[in-house]
C-alpha cells in the first residue's frame, strides 16, 4: 500500500470532463449530471481503493439545443422529510457563525 500511494504521488493527474444534462418537458426542467473520465493516470494504480465517479454514470454525447427521444419514462413516488432536527448548542453555533 505505500509504494502504491507512492506510485500514486508520482503520477500525473486524472482528467475528467464532468457533464451536465437539463430536458425540458412540458413545463418542467429535468437535470442529469454525468462525469467521463479522459485519463485515469493514477486511478490506474489505486483501482480497488479509490473511485471518481459523480454518483450519476456517463451521459451520452449531445449538442446544446438537440432533440432527445427518451426510450422509458418512470415516474417514482416518494415523499419529502423534514431534516433532523438540532440541538440547542447547535442552533447557537450556527446562528453565531451565520450572524
């Protein structure tokens, strides 16, 4: 593992071209991101250990104002929940750090 972080130190750095995706249909705005990696360089020697990745895979090439057709539509229902909630300290802090 240190001649791999050692490996990795000496490597040159990954490049990446994160993209994002806004589809407009009807009257609503829907919002894709996507990251392709170039050159992987030294996520080549840390592969098991480290990922770089947006969460989201690889979108598809595009141009800015093209038409899309998409293959399947799924509509998910869920609901929204409140966030947790916090403590008297830390409702102080926050409003002394935020004025």
């Amino acid at each position: 593992l240190v001649v791999k972080h050692y490996l990795a130190c000496c490597s040159r750095d990954a490049i990446g071209k994160e993209t994002q995706l806004t589809v407009k249909m009807a009257s609503e705005d829907f919002t894709a991101k996507g990251l392709m990696i170039v050159e992987r360089n030294w996520l080549e020697i840390y592969a098991p250990w480290e990922r770089w990745s947006t969460g989201q895979g690889e979108l598809p090439p595009l141009q800015v104002g093209s038409r899309v057709t998409p293959s399947s539509l799924l509509m998910k229902q869920g609901t929204t929940s409140p966030p947790q909630l916090i403590s008297e300290v830390e409702l102080i802090t926050l409003m002394d750090r935020n004025g």
